[in-house]
RNA sequence: GCUUCCUUAGCUCAGCCGGUUAGAGCAUCUGACUGUUAAUCAGAGGGUCCCUGGUUCGAGCCCAGGAGGGAGCGCCA
C-alpha cells in the first residue's frame, strides 16, 4: 500500500511515531561521513527542516552524491524519535530518489559556514527566483501569506464587502501620483490628432488610460451602496521614488465605510492593525522568532508593544506644537501649512511618544481634494498612522459629502469635475457621511517581519530601472 | 530626481605610501572519520580587482566619464 505525502511541518509536529512516512522537498544540507549521512529537507510548509538519515551503505553512491544543497528528493522512511540532540523526530531513509538534481559549483544559495555572514539580501534580490528557498524569505513570505488572509478574516468578521475595483482606469485625476500608461497603440507613428498629439480616441478603450493608483474613489461608491466595504489589490505608481519604503507595483487595502466619521475611522484603524499584528503573532511564532533572533532582536518586544498600547491621537496643529517647541535642532524647519517632514514624523513616533501616532486634522492645502472641511474651513477630517521605522503605514479621511464643498475644493485645486462626473453623483444622489483610509499591505508586512527594506517583503518587487522577473 | 557611500574568487570581506606571481574565511571538489547539528580534520581548484579612458617606468589603489547597488532626502502607501 502506497503512503501519502506528508509536509515536514505535520511530521515535525507529529505525536504518532514509528510509522511509514513520505516526504517531499529539497535539501538545505546534508553530512556525515561514509556509514551515515544527515539530509536537511525542507518544502516550505515551515521554517523548521526534517532531518533524514540515511544509512549509507543502503544507497547506491550515486544516489547520495545528487543529493545535495538545492536538489530536490523524495524519500520514504520511518518516522522515529530522534538519536541525536538538535531534534525531536527524524526519518530514517528506506528509499530516496532525487527528483531534481542540482549542480552545486553553479548553485548560488549554499550555507554559510560558521562565524560568516552568509549571502546579503541586495545579493538575493538579484537571484529572486531562487530566494524564496532560504529561511528569510521562506518567513517572509509565509507572513505575507498569513496578513493577507488575516485581513479578509478581519473584514469578512466584521460585514465588510471584499470589492474588486479597476486596475484599468480612465480617470487621471486622482491625484496620488503619476501614472503608468496603458495602451495598445504603436510604439512608431501613433495615430495623431490634427494639432499634431497622440490620438487616444483611436486607443482600445478609445480615450487614454492608466493603471490604478487607487481604488478609493470607485471603492466610495460601493460604500454608499453596500455599507462597507474594502479593496485589496494591486497598485501602481510611475513616481521615480528610490528609497526602501517605496515600490511601483504594490498591494493595498482600502476600507470605505458609510456613516463613519474621523473618530470611526481611527477606531478601526487601530483595531485593524492590532488584530493584524496579534493574527501573524498567533499563527507564525517560528517564524517570528527567526526574523528575530536573525536580523532584529526587538521585533517581538515591539510587535506586543503594538498591542497592548493605544496609538498616541493628536492634531496637526499639536504636533506642529511639540516640534516647534522640542529641543531637537531639524534640517527642515516646523511651520504650520506646510507638510511634516520624514524628521519630523520619527521624532514624535520614535522620540516623543515611542508608540504609534495618529495625527489628525491636517491644513486643506497639503491634503487631498476629497477630504471633509473642518469647521474652521482651514483643515480637513484627514488622519495619517505613523510607525516606527516605516513612517505613513495608513492614510485616511472623512470625505466630503456635499455637493458644494466637494466642487469648491476641485475647482480650487484645478481638479476636472467633468472627468469625475460620476463620482459627484455619489454627492448629488443620496449623500451621506463616509470614510476610509488606505493601507499600504507591503509597509505592513515590512513593519511585521521586521525586514527593513521594502523590496524584500514582496516576491519580485517592481521599483525604477527593475522588472526582471 | 538630489546628496552620499560602495563595487576585489560562488558568498562575506581584507588588500599598507602606487611596486614582483592579488589574500582570508565560508562555499565547491578530493580524501579521512560509525549519530552529525552553521559537523570536524587534511589537501586542491577557483580572479575581466564593475566598464571605458587617462596620469605614471609601473594602477586593485590616483584622476575623469559611465554602469550597477545601498543609505539619506523628496514624492507617498
């Protein structure tokens, strides 16, 4: 009778021993000498590797010699409590057979011997096909994995609709950035217009279009529908940012919820991202305490820190208080009116509060056409969630839901009304009191792992003069 | 885009004031060892010193330009 495949993480967690097991994955290392060898295996199902034993005189020589660091085996055994210290259980070998060599002169992901430093991760972005077979990215992206589908718990929990909103769009007026260009034209002589420009009206979809830079809007007018609702899907921006926080391919989630004000808005934000972090604690503490103990040993103080503190709430205008009045000497200086600086933003997360912040009601003039006019009429219902380390992880706002005030601030900040027709229309017809904010799911992963550039949360990161793979 | 630093073996890095044939550890290969744990021990192979040009009797090292990468800043999530 044939066995069932099992995964290492089942074996390694397994009370029944002494059993027929099989095993698939690929090998991490292997050693020992002419009577018994050691086969670290590994497929990805946890961080931990299973130990093989094989005795070698059971194994053709040509068998063992394939058998080395990146090659993949599967092998039947016996499942046993383990001889040796750093284990609890292991296989020992009945049959092995290597499904897929590797050569291990050109292999580039080998371990690293005692007291080295090992390959750098600037080197495995360049190898990032290869990358997901080491314990870093294997951790990595099985958190990503886990946050993704510990957001659709969240919202799925709660009422919350899962909206699909245009990667497509033909609307350029969003205003967050610029933008990728979609179009089946020609690259050599594009139909033109008489006064000589590119005649999109001859395009695919007959005008220009772009990729998303957001699904706010369109998420808007589900909300006023359905209630609430949220995106998650990818997002694009053409801004030539070069920093680790940045990538030009990237996943948000965008929340948008009718009858919600600012106060609602920062509750959820603070509960949303707290169930988030308790999510990845609960489900991948291996994990997490390898990026720990590997790369940050304050990860997991700061991960429960997270949790078991309310984000520090303040306005603009107290922030900009603080910092006018901190001892601290800044390169930039502090001005109500202008936007906070990256100096800025660190010293009240990481200096003066030393917890999350959540700073609200920002001048009009630096924020975004849509937000809701204070009383005042000089700030808007706007709220930014700044974190260690990373900076901006969420913004967010009330919107503006009347007609007047909406079309007073476009016209003001030289938005077309026309071009958003139909987001307008949310205002003329049946308007109500809504908010929402934006999530940006990589500067979350990046805060949660504990990695400290962006481009290795992500498994092939698109970011200016790169889309290899 | 701006500022700044970096680029030497598969990887991580040394390389003196510009001076013969460019080094180490790990990895790889060969051999030894009957239970290893980032195995150990012995040996071997492995280089377009990022590219182009210049200065010099002589350049890994100095100068100029270019490419690639990191970090900081800007833009933002």
């Amino acid at each position: 009778m044939s066995v069932r495949r099992s995964s290492v993480e089942a074996l390694l967690t397994s009370q029944e021993l002494d059993r027929e097991v099989l095993v698939k994955g690929w090998v991490r290392t292997r050693r020992g000498n002419k009577y018994v060898q050691f086969i670290a295996v590994n497929d990805g199902s946890t961080i931990n590797n299973l130990q093989v034993v094989a005795d070698a005189e059971k194994f053709p020589e040509e068998t063992l010699k394939d058998v080395t660091t990146g090659s993949c085996v599967s092998v039947k055994g016996r499942l046993v409590a383990s001889q040796g210290k750093g284990q609890t259980v292991e296989v020992q070998a009945t049959e092995i057979e290597v499904l897929g060599k590797t050569d291990p002169e050109v292999y580039p992901i080998q371990r690293r011997g005692a007291g080295q430093q090992g390959i750098s991760l600037e080197e495995l972005r360049k190898i990032a096909h290869l990358r997901p077979r080491t314990n870093t990215f294997g951790a990595v992206l099985r958190l990503r994995h886990t946050l993704a589908f510990g957001i659709h718990q969240y919202f799925n929990d709660r009422g919350f609709f899962y909206v699909h909103t245009p990667i497509i769009t033909g609307s350029d007026a969003e205003g967050a950035g610029q933008m990728f260009r979609v179009t089946t034209l020609p690259d050599q002589n594009p139909p033109l217009t008489e006064d000589g420009k590119v005649d999109y009206s001859q395009d695919f979809f007959g005008k220009s279009t772009n990729l998303t830079v957001s699904g706010q809007l369109e998420g808007e007018l589900a909300a006023m529908a359905l209630g609430q609702i949220y995106t998650f899907g990818p997002t694009f921006r053409a801004e030539n940012s070069n920093t680790p926080r940045h990538l030009a391919e990237f996943w948000m989630i965008e929340p948008e919820m009718a009858f919600y004000e600012l106060e609602d808005n920062m509750d959820l934000a603070e509960d949303f991202l707290k169930y988030l972090v308790r999510y990845a604690l609960e489900r991948c503490p291996a994990d997490l305490q390898f990026l720990n103990d590997t790369y940050d040993k304050e990860l997991l103080n700061r991960l429960r820190f997270v949790i078991d503190n309310d984000f520090q709430r303040l306005t603009y205008t107290e922030a900009v208080d603080i910092l006018k009045s901190a001892k601290q000497k800044f390169e930039f200086p502090v001005d109500w009116g202008t936007d906070l600086q990256s100096e800025h933003e660190r010293y009240l997360v990481e200096k003066h509060f030393k917890k999350p912040v959540i700073l609200t009601n920002y001048p009009k003039d630096i924020k975004a056409f849509y937000m809701k006019l204070d009383e005042d009429g000089r700030t808007v219902r706007a709220m930014d969630v700044l974190f260690p380390g990373i900076g901006e992880i969420i913004g967010g706002s009330q919107r503006e839901e009347s007609l007047e005030k909406l079309e007073q601030r476009m016209q003001e900040m030289h938005v077309p009304a026309e071009e958003l027709w139909w987001y307008l229309d949310t205002r003329r017809f049946g308007t109500a009191p809504h908010a929402g904010f934006g999530l940006g799911f990589e500067r979350l992963v990046l805060f949660v792992t504990g990695m400290t550039n962006i481009r290795d949360v992500i498994p092939f990161p698109r970011f200016p003069k790169n889309a290899e793979f």
